[in-house]
C-alpha cells in the first residue's frame, strides 16, 4: 500500500531527492513513477502539488532530450533507449487526463508538454510503427495515411520515357537565358536610385541646416559653402512654388 503513495512534495528535501534522480539516467525511471502516483489523487492535491509536478516533468524531458530519446509520436526509438520513452509519455497521458485539476497559471506550460501528443506529422519508413512501439493504451488516435503513401517501392522511370508535354512543361517554367542579367541590371538601377536619393537628402538637411544659421544672423556674414553653390537655386525654386 506505501508503495503508490505520492511522495510529499511539500517537503523541500523530498523535492529534491525526486528532482535529482530525474537528472540521472540509472534513477529516471523511478523517478518518473513516483510522480506517476499522483495519477489517482484527488483534484484539491494536484492543484497543491501542480506546479511541482510540471517543473519535475520538465526535469524529464531535459534528461531525456540529454540522452538523445526523439520525444515524438512519429520517430521510432531504440531499444534501449525506449523504457524511458515509454514512461514519460504515460506521464504525459496522466497529465493529459488531469490536465483540469492543475491551476490555470500552468496551462501554457501543460500545453507545451502535451504538444508531442497531438502532433499530425506522420512518417512512413521501415515499417516500424513508432505508436505501437511504446506499447501505451491512450493515444491519440493517428492521422490517416493517405493509400498513395503507403507503397514502399516506386519503379524507376528512366530518362527517355519522359513524355514530350513533361519536357514543353518543363519548358515553360525555365527562364531565358539573358532574364538573370535583365534582374542584375534591374537591381543594379533601383540601388544607384536609393543612393542617390538618399545623397539629395542629406544635402537638403544640410542646406536647411545653414538657411537657420543665416536666418539667425541676419547683419552677419551669409554662411554658403562651395560645396552647396550648385544646388542652391533648384531648391529655392521648389521652396516658391
């Protein structure tokens, strides 16, 4: 009977203990049952406990993504390695089933875990099933797989039964020869364009800049670099209109 009692989460040196056999490969999996006690408790103690038992769960899968375990429904494990694969996802079905009894500050973080559960991803390769694999009743339900998925083998087409329409299709979407240089060209334009707008600018602002000073001292010597000579009389006239 002591045996599926909860440990006392309360206690910080029990926390502990749980939290450093979850970091350990060789304790992983005791690990990983004791929290698995808590699958029949009452909701009042999940909600005290909640947060806790997320943080341990977290620890599990660090330690499990240390040790290299693929924490997904579509990628097959090896032997050993797939006890610890088992056993968190059990956890992950009891967090899943309980999920409403955990306070509602931890939903992002449940639903972060839960992700590998619901995923719709599937790979069809070497005729192992990686659902089946883990040998756990509770699953989410796999998507369908599509008959044309299924077959194992495609027989090669060799180069010259290619029809003539595949070729003209193929055709259609090459580019001609000199398109790349006409973009280069392009490119090239539309980056001198940008230069030289931002050149206009900075004159501008510079211009305007001198304009105060001038207009700061009206009885002083007028401040006009050589340097703005050309290009005074086109803004001026822009500024009159």
């Amino acid at each position: 009977m002591n045996s599926i009692i909860p440990p006392a989460l309360d206690s910080r040196r029990v926390t502990l203990e749980l939290t450093t056999r979850l970091c350990s490969k060789d304790h992983l999996l005791h690990g990983i049952d004791d929290i698995m006690k808590f699958e029949h408790s009452e909701d009042c103690e999940l909600q005290r406990y909640g947060r806790k038992i997320i943080s341990l769960t977290e620890v599990a899968r660090s330690t499990l993504k240390r040790l290299k375990v693929e924490l997904y429904l579509f990628v097959a494990c090896s032997e050993d390695l797939l006890p610890f694969k088992s056993a968190y996802f059990k956890l992950l079905l009891f967090i899943e089933r309980r999920k409403h009894a955990f306070g509602s500050d931890l939903n992002d973080r449940i639903s972060h875990l839960l992700d590998p559960l619901y995923t719709r991803f599937v790979i069809c390769c070497g005729g192992v099933d990686p659902r089946a694999q883990l040998g756990i009743e509770g699953l989410p339900a796999p998507p369908e797989i599509p008959a044309a998925w299924k077959s194992t083998i495609q027989p090669v087409v060799p180069a010259t039964a290619v029809s003539s329409a595949q070729q003209d299709a193929a055709s259609d979407i090459m580019l001609p020869p000199d398109a790349f240089e006409r973009r280069k060209k392009r490119l090239a334009q539309l980056g001198n364009f940008i230069k030289d707008q931002s050149a206009r600018k900075l004159r501008l602002a510079r211009l305007r800049r001198l304009m105060k000073a001038n207009a700061a001292n009206p009885g002083g010597k007028r401040l006009v670099p050589q340097q703005f000579a050309t290009d005074i009389r086109p803004i001026l006239r822009l500024d009159t209109k």
